[in-house]
C-alpha cells in the first residue's frame, strides 16, 4: 500500500511572475545538506542572493520575483523531498 504524502498548507513561497502569472515557485531549500521549509527570512535571503547574481525585475518583459505567503498544495517529489506542487490560493 502506498501512503499519500501530499497535503495542503499555508507558507512563504518565492515566486517567479512573467506577466502577471506565477511561473516557478519554491518554499523549501538545501541548508547544510538538510531540506527545510523556507519561511520569510529564507525567502527575503535567497531573493537577495538573486539580485547579487544579476536578477533584475523588469518592467519590460514584466518579470519579478516576491516572496508572498499563499496556501499551496506540497508532495514528495522524486528524491522523498517536501516540494511545492502547485498554488492553490
């Protein structure tokens, strides 16, 4: 028998607009070889490594990131890691 592990749950996530739509999203990231749950000082520390790494938001193509708190839809992903599926809200 194979136990679901997916679940529904309210968290910070950093997201990836390109007019309008969100594209990519994360909520959880590599610390010290341990998979954790971003939270918002997470989300504003890899938002900021982006920008250090040359990401500009652009109103251009209108692309942005932001780091917001939505209710998501997460599951194991092909490695058992906790991963964020989709976007519910």
């Amino acid at each position: 028998m194979v136990k679901d592990t997916s679940m529904i749950e309210t968290m910070f996530i950093l997201i990836l607009y390109l007019k309008g739509s969100a594209i990519e999203y994360m909520g959880h990231y590599d610390v010290q070889g341990k998979w954790r749950e971003m939270g918002m000082s997470g989300c504003l520390s890899m938002k900021r490594t982006l920008k250090r790494n040359g990401w500009r938001d652009s109103k251009v193509s209108n692309t942005r990131y932001s780091c917001e708190k939505r209710k998501v839809y997460i599951e194991k992903d092909k490695f058992g890691r906790m991963v964020v599926a989709r976007i519910v809200e």
